[in-house]
C-alpha cells in the first residue's frame, strides 16, 4: 500500500481503487490502511456518500471510526443518521459513544430509531448511553422503545426506559 501511495503518477484509476480501499479497509477494521489512505490527501473518505464511516460502523469497527471522525471530512450524519443508526441497532457501544461524543449524529433521526432498535435488541448499554446523551426520546412513538424491549423479553433494558425522567407513570 504505502508503494502505491508513494506513486507520483498514477492513471484516473487511482481514485476509483482509493474510494475502494477506503471503502473496504474501513469495513473490515484495517486501521493501518485507514490511516495511510488518510494521511495520503487524494483519498476521499466521503467517497459513495460516505460509504466508509457507514460500513465501520454498520460493523462496529470502533478504531475506524475514531479516525474518520478525527479527519474531519467523513460526515456521519449522511443517509439520515445511517451510521448512529446502525450500529446502535447492532449494539455498538464504543461506535455509538464516539458519534454521541463528536456531536454530529443525530440519535432521534428516523423517530428516535436509535433507542428503539437497541431496545428491541437488548442493547442496554447502548440505551444507558442514549438516555445520559439526553436526544434519544424513550416515549417517543408512544412508548415504542418500553413496549417493544417488553415484547421481546428484555426486562433489564423496560426498566431502565421506565426510569427515565420523560416517561409518564
């Protein structure tokens, strides 16, 4: 990788294999590769709408992610809040602590999905940290997170919602 970075002239071809490196070495949790790719300029990491801070986090690939919010041009709000919204369904923790942290993401985009997936998949650290951010709204869809974390038998995360100050008792 770091020859071909080091390559001073390269065909059109260069930024189609870039965007897919970055691509791919985000997915699979290649901090190296992100790093060099990165540091190199004629890599786009916005590249496919931004398609390499959406696949880290669709996989919880946490050390990708904190580079990518730490260069500053992958955006994660992009396709509606995709990434935040991913891996808080997939239960994320250190990925969604880092979108909560840098601020961008939005946790109550696409009607506070963010909350009800976790809660329906028994995610409750993920829960615990949207509820210490404060934007994830548990009442939200007429208490879909607390119905729905109840319907699929997970207790621990219903009382954790039901604590929760903005919920009516």
């Amino acid at each position: 990788m770091n020859i071909l970075l080091l390559a001073k002239k390269f065909s059109s071809n260069f930024f189609i294999f870039s965007d897919n490196a970055i691509r791919w070495s985000s997915y699979y949790g290649h901090t190296d590769v992100v790093k060099l790719l990165l540091a190199d300029g004629r890599v786009d990491p916005t590249a496919n709408n931004n398609m390499a801070i959406r696949m880290s986090s669709l996989h919880g690939q946490t050390d990708v992610v904190r580079l990518l919010l730490a260069d500053g041009r992958a955006d994660p709000t992009t396709s509606n809040n995709w990434a935040i919204l991913l891996s808080s369904s997939n239960g994320y923790t250190g990925v969604v602590q880092l979108f909560l942290a840098d601020g961008r993401a939005d946790p109550t985009a696409d009607d506070n999905y963010t909350i009800h997936q976790s809660s329906r998949n028994g995610h409750i650290e993920v829960v615990k940290l949207l509820l210490e951010d404060g934007r994830a709204d548990p009442t939200a869809d007429d208490n879909y997170a607390i119905k729905i974390s109840s319907e699929k038998g997970h207790a621990d995360v219903g009382q954790l919602l039901l604590q929760d100050p903005r919920v009516k008792r």
